[in-house]
C-alpha cells in the first residue's frame, strides 16, 4: 500500500474513526449530542453554550472523557446512534472502543474521536505486507506513527546529503512592510498576474470571501465547489483567477504558469478540536509542530513543483507571521527555505510598498536582474542557514510507539494495560519543551487506571498520578474542569488563587450595590472593545478587580497600563500597544519597558523583587518581535492578542452575573467561598486560569 502525502495523514485518517458536528451546519445534532454531555457540565456553562454566542464561551474547547460515568456514556451512545448518515457511518468505526473515545466541545462544534485511530481493526491496512509513506516533509517527532496508528515507520535516508530543491520561492511578508496596509499590498501583488492560490485553515466560506476581497475587480473567484465540479485544471488552466481553499495544504500541483502566487493567510495550528485542545488548552504545542510545520512547508510549495518553477509566497496575517518570528521554528526548516524565509522577511520589514512591488515584478520575470541581484543574497543566507530540530522532538518521537500501543489497548477496553504503556511512555515526554503533553499522558494514565482497577491499591495509585498530572503540566488549568475521580480529595487552591476567592468573597459580604456592579460590567467590556489607550487602560484595571486582584495604573512614566496584585502570591503587569509600527514589529525599547515594570512595582510595594513567576504581559495584536530582539526579553515577558483580553473580559462578566443572582444568598462564608471558587473555575477566571491563557506567547526564545 502507498500513501502518497502521507503528512496529511491525520487529518484524513483522524477523521474516519471519529465525529465531527459543527453547530452552523447541523444544529440539531450538536444539541441532542449536547444533551447528552451535560452530566459533565455545569448549569452555568450549559447556559453559556445554549445561548447567543459571547467571546469566553464561543473560543474555549473543553475536554471531556465519557468513560467515568458509565450512565451518561450510554446515553451517549443511544444519542450517537440516533444521529442520521453520514455520521451513523461514522460512529460504526468507534462504537466498539467509544469508552475510550475523547470528547471535545466547544460553542461551535463537537468532536469525538480517540487520540490516536485505531487502525489496527482495519484489516486490510493492518496484514497489508508493505506500508510505502511518501512525503516531502518526513518529521521524526513520531508524527506519522500517531498519524497512522502504527508503532514504527522506518524513515530511509535521502541517497545525499542535500534533498533536492524545488524551484525558488520569494516570500513577502506584508504585516512587516511599512504602511500598514496588509490586505492592501497582498491585493497589489495578485493583480500582477491576476491570478493567485489562497489557503487558510477558515472556514469553507470565510475562505472564499478573503479570496473574494484579494481578486481584483472582474478577476473570477474559485471555492471548493467549482473544484469538485470542475476539477484543478479548471483553474490551472485559466489565464487569470483565484482560488480559495480551506485546510487543502497538499495534493495541489500547479507547476509553471498554471500560478505564480500563493497567499498562505493565518496560521494552520488548529484543524480541528483535538488540535484546537492540544494546542490552547493542554499547551501541547511541541506534539503538534511537525504538523504545523508540514502544512506551512507543503502550503508554500503548491506552485512549485520542479526545480525550475518560482512562485512568490505571501505570509499574510500576524499569527503566521510570528510563526516566522521565532528562530526555533526558522531553524527547523530545511536550509534552502530557510534562506528563502530569512530573504523575505529582511526585504519585507520596514520596506517601502513600491520597492516590494518592484522586487515581486522582477521575481516574476525571472530574468538576468534577479539572477544577479536575488539568487546571490539568497545564497548567502543559505550558507549561514543551519538546521535544528525544534524541542521536545527526539522525546516526542520516542514516547511515539508506546502511546499507539497504549491506545490500541484502551480502544480495546485493557484499562490496566493501557494506563502501563502510557507510563512508560511518560519519562521520554519530560523535557521542558514537553511538559503541558507530559500532563496529559499522566492523567489519561491515572483515568484508565482508575477504570480498570481491581482492588484499593490500583485505585489509590489512580489517583496519585490524577495528582502528578497536575504537577507534570505546565499550567494544566484544563484538570481543573475534569471530574474528580470518586475518593479523590479536592485539589487545594494555589495561593494567588486563594486570595482571588477571598477577595471576591468579601466584596460580595460587604456593600453591595449590583447596580453599580452591573454598570462597571458593562462599562469594563466596552472599553475593552475599544482602541482608546487611556479607556482602554481604565478597562484593563477593572476587569483586575473583578478577577480578584488589587488593580491599579502605577503612576509615572514608563510604567505598565495596569498593575494586577495578588498579595505577595502573584502579581502581572499589562502593556497595551494599541498604536501601530511601520514595520509592524515590536519595537526594542517596549520590550525592555516590559522586562523592568514588575520590579518598578516591586520597589513601590518596599519589596525587593516580584514573587517568583510573575508575568509581564505585552498586549497587541499588530505586533510581532524581531528574532534580532528577541532574546532581550526577560523569560517571563509574553505577548497576547487583544481577543484573549476580551474573552476574559466577557468570561468575568458572566461570573460576576452569575456571583450577583445566586452567591449573595448563601448564608455560610465557607459554602460562599466554594461557589465563588467553582464559579470562578468553570469559566477559566481563576489567576492561574487568567494567567494561563494570557501567557501562551513568551517573547524569549527557547525558555
């Protein structure tokens, strides 16, 4: 059997041993199935999830594993099972192992599927005598061998040393150049030909549409329906046209003239709640590189099929741009697009729209200029280029055969074997760079334990490595919303989040006036959503106080927007850089602003220094940092887009509304406490819940 683009293998694979509701498209289906998961979810949250879309609750994908209630595992089934075709297809692939099964929910869609498919029942894949995989983008992080279920994939070495090149790409990286104009220039750019591809990991639709806004006016418009009908040639052989696809990064070839452009528009982290889970909110960033990686690598390298081919890259939107950004995802590249990749990006930042312009037209002629002016300075970044794989991927690669092995006994009902190979599995994932899926193992581990156990021991066992798992990931907050194994003993509050509960406790103890609350709500998101720096900032330090923390704007200059303090247990410093650069990166002097405002505070408290792991945030969308000045950054400065400040924003304005209608009630400041910390906890408002998702993007590299 051969299996050609075989990178692309878990999408596809993935998808046959699982279901996949999205709410848009089928309404119904996601609510019966939503009927049957709320055993695992709080009234609030099923509140949120049955009303109008808000921020908090419309992003956030929750992880829920059925097999520990065994009555609302049945109903599950029973509303699986009710589900018409093509999903009724579906489900016959895991029915058998659906206890084993993961669950992802979020507001716009439901996925159930295993970690890793079970391809083992496939009989005619798992006796076949040979597996030939073939792709130009082989990781060794144990990619494939999730991908495909399989315990071991032998790689065979390239006959040299240097793999073979094909053609030459100049990428442009429109968010650097000067101006601002993004949309603007990558439009520019497509009506040099008039004719260009568009990949996104959007939706079908929203895909389409961005192509619609990059064609110029009477330039044909293609989607993923004129494909079907009509087939890529359509297309290739069109003399103008543009062509929207989403999550389609390989199996396209459009060598020569067929097309010269290709717009990569935002970053492909997340197809998918799984990924989305892995990536967001288990902090497994490091298991999904190799797979980022290949469809960015196989994205790029649509219009250039054969050595002699060119065709010009535009890296448009600031996710995938600080992507780029950070040398350890540049270093893993193979040393020709690395070179390609370093052109670009110091041809496009702080550059004149008119000179991009110029040097795109002579690319695209191809002729003696860019023969002497282009591929010598493209050489020179070749031969500096050096090639590192990223962290975590030696450890990934070898955890690989055990976790397929682990999940084939679990899908199998093995509970006891399962959990064994995954702890086995989990020394190789305890590098740094592997810590937040390290987590994950550990407490899948401690469940199948739990599930399987025969006596107190294995049960008592279950529970430590429920515990452990909690230790080994990073920040983890996602355990915090799973349910407690029975015999388990709550897990106590870290300190920062002890004193947020009692400071939200003794708000609603004392003076209350909901009125005034109400309008500080209301008040504090509109400001949020605004771009008026000081709003913004007065937005900023009431949304702190809500979240528990003494909240102010330190006085002076240089200092922070707003200050968060959480007693002598945490505190966090935000940054709002609302005004724009002309090559859209962070400039250096705001970085170390960022590394010294928690010790300026430090000194107004009388303190010697912040408590240990306190963060500086930097918030931004536009911004990117250059990989030149990146490593000025102190490890605990991060960057965060201004959609997570609003998520949290609106998440504790559901808090503080729900706190306003059922906690003032509660008699019992004890019983008091434990509503506002469940409360607090299922919407992610939690400090180190706050904090967690504030702090996905550190600036330094390699910390």
């Amino acid at each position: 059997m051969i299996f050609d683009d075989a990178h692309a293998g878990e999408q596809f694979v993935g998808n046959e041993y699982g279901i996949s509701i999205r709410r848009y498209d089928d309404e119904d289906a996601y609510n019966q199935v939503l009927e049957a998961l709320k055993p695992f979810l709080s009234g609030l949250l099923i509140q949120r999830l049955e009303g109008e879309p808000d921020p908090g609750a419309h992003h956030q994908v929750r992880l829920i594993l059925p097999a520990v209630d065994q009555t609302a595992l049945s109903k599950l089934d029973a509303a699986l099972a009710d589900l018409p075709k093509p999903q009724s297809y579906k489900l016959a692939m895991i029915r058998s192992g659906l206890a084993a099964c993961c669950v992802y929910l979020s507001y716009g869609g439901i996925q159930i599927r295993p970690m890793i498919p079970p391809t083992y029942e496939n009989h005619i894949f798992a006796r076949t005598r040979q597996r030939i995989y073939l792709s130009a983008t082989l990781g060794s992080g144990g990619e494939l061998e999730r991908a495909f279920g399989r315990r071991e994939i032998v790689r065979m070495p390239l006959p040299t040393k240097t793999p073979p090149r094909s053609g030459r790409r100049l990428f442009v990286f429109p968010d650097l150049v000067k101006g601002g104009d993004a949309v603007g220039l990558t439009k520019q750019i497509i009506s040099l030909t008039d004719k260009a591809l568009v990949l996104s990991q959007a939706t079908v639709t929203n895909t389409e549409a961005a192509a619609k806004v990059l064609a110029g006016d009477g330039v044909p418009v293609m989607g993923r329906d004129d494909l079907e009908r009509q087939g890529l040639e359509s297309f290739a052989e069109a003399s103008t046209g543009v062509l929207g696809l989403a999550n389609r990064y390989n199996g396209l070839d459009l060598p020569g003239d067929a097309c010269r452009i290709v717009v990569l528009d935002g970053k492909p982290d997340a197809v998918g709640l799984q990924e989305r889970f892995l990536s967001e909110r288990a902090e497994a960033n490091a298991a999904l590189a190799e797979r980022l990686r290949s469809r960015i690598v196989q994205g790029a390298g649509r219009c250039t099929r054969g050595p002699n081919d060119y065709a010009v890259v535009v890296v448009l939107g600031s996710d995938i741009m600080k992507y780029f950004s950070r040398p350890e995802n540049l270093k893993a590249l193979e040393l020709e697009l690395q070179a390609e990749v370093e052109f670009g990006w110091q041809n496009s930042k702080g550059v004149d729209p008119d000179e991009v312009i110029e040097n795109v037209e002579m690319f695209l002629d191809h002729g003696a200029h860019w023969r002497e002016q282009g591929e010598p300075a493209v050489a020179e970044f070749r031969h500096d280029a050096v090639k590192v794989e990223p962290p975590g991927t030696d450890a990934l690669g070898k955890a690989a055969a055990l976790e397929v092995e682990a999940w084939q006994l679990a899908f199998g009902g093995d509970w006891i074997g399962a959990s064994e190979k995954l702890q086995e599995a989990v020394p190789h994932v305890g590098p740094a760079a592997t810590r937040g899926y390290r987590g994950l193992l550990v407490y899948l581990a401690g469940l199948w334990l739990h599930l399987g156990a025969q006596d107190e021991t294995q049960r008592s066992r279950a529970r430590q490595l429920v515990r452990e798992a909690a230790l080994a990931a990073n920040r983890g907050t996602w355990l915090k919303e799973m349910r407690e194994l029975p015999g388990a003993e709550a897990v106590p509050l870290v300190p920062r989040d002890i004193v947020a509960v009692n400071q939200v406790v003794a708000r609603l103890r004392g003076q209350l006036k909901p009125k005034q609350i109400n309008a500080a709500l209301i008040e504090m998101q509109e400001a949020i959503a605004h771009d008026e720096a000081t709003r913004y900032e007065r937005g900023l330090t009431t949304l702190g106080s809500f979240l528990g923390a003494e909240a102010s704007k330190p006085k002076g200059r240089g200092r922070c927007d707003s200050a968060w303090v959480w007693g002598t247990a945490m505190w966090m410093t935000i940054e709002a850089k609302s005004e724009e650069h002309d090559d859209g990166l962070l400039p250096l002097k705001d970085v170390r602003q960022a590394n010294t405002q928690l010790d300026q505070l430090a000194a107004d408290r009388g303190m010697d220094h912040p408590p240990a792991a306190s963060p500086a945030i930097i918030v931004s969308d536009k911004l990117s940092v250059d990989p030149q000045h990146a490593q000025a950054a102190n490890p605990n400065v991060y960057l965060a887009s201004t959609g997570v400040v609003k998520e949290i924003a609106s998440d504790a304005a559901v808090v503080w509304a729900d706190l306003l209608m059922t906690a003032v009630g509660i008699a019992s400041e004890h019983a008091q406490r434990q509503h506002v910390r469940s409360v607090m906890t299922e919407n992610g408002c939690l400090p180190s819940q706050v904090i967690d998702r504030l702090t996905q993007n550190r600036i330094r590299p390699g910390d």
